[in-house]
C-alpha cells in the first residue's frame, strides 16, 4: 500500500480525495492546506507520494516542488493544476514534479498519475 501525503485543498475536498484513495489500495498519512503544513511534513521525512494542489492561499507550489526535490527520502510528487499549457508542465518538471495532473480530472486520471511513481 503507497503513502500519500495531501497538501492544499478545501477540507471537503481532501475528505473526498482520501475516501477515493483508500478504495483504491493508497494511505493517506498526513495532510497539510498550504505551504507552511507542506514544509512540515517535508522537514519529518514523507514516505511515498506528495499529492499537490497548485492554487495555494498561503505560498507558491514552486517552493514546496522545490523542497520536495531536495527532501531526503525524496517523495514522488504529483502537482493538481488548474493551470494549462505545455509552459507551465516544463516548469512544473524542471522543479521537480514527477507528474502534472490538470483540474478538472477524471478518477481514471488521478490513479494513472499515481500509477508508476517509485515511492521511497
């Protein structure tokens, strides 16, 4: 069974996200709304898969990439997105998201991103 670790999102949203998760074999370890709840968990070691919202309130998703990519373990990292282009997903890549996921996505594409992702 594969850690996730959630961070941003409303509450109702991370409730749904964590039911969908446990039908499909995942555990959700922790979760965090923002930037400063994703430095935490960061900071205690995450096992497994970061699952990250873009549209934070409290910081930018670039920095928590960025400290994912250099966490030791390093977790895999899938950034939700509602912003599209092929600009964005290379700078999304190039700081460390191993898969771009766009809102609004279907059930079939949050299992396929998750799918394939080594988790430490």
């Amino acid at each position: 069974m594969t850690d996730i670790w959630l961070v941003g999102g409303t509450p109702e949203t991370r409730e749904v996200l964590r039911a969908l998760l446990r039908l499909h074999h995942y555990r959700v370890k922790a979760e965090g709304r923002g930037l400063k709840e994703a430095k935490r968990l960061l900071q205690e070691g995450v096992r497994g898969i970061l699952l990250v919202d873009a549209d934070l309130t409290d910081g930018s998703w670039e920095e928590i990439l960025k400290e994912g990519d250099g966490a030791k373990p390093r977790p895999g990292i899938v950034l939700v997105s509602p912003f599209y282009g092929n600009e964005f997903e290379t700078k999304a890549k190039r700081l460390g998201a191993d898969r771009v996921l766009l809102r609004p996505f279907e059930i079939s594409e949050l299992l396929e991103a998750l799918h394939g992702i080594p988790a430490t």
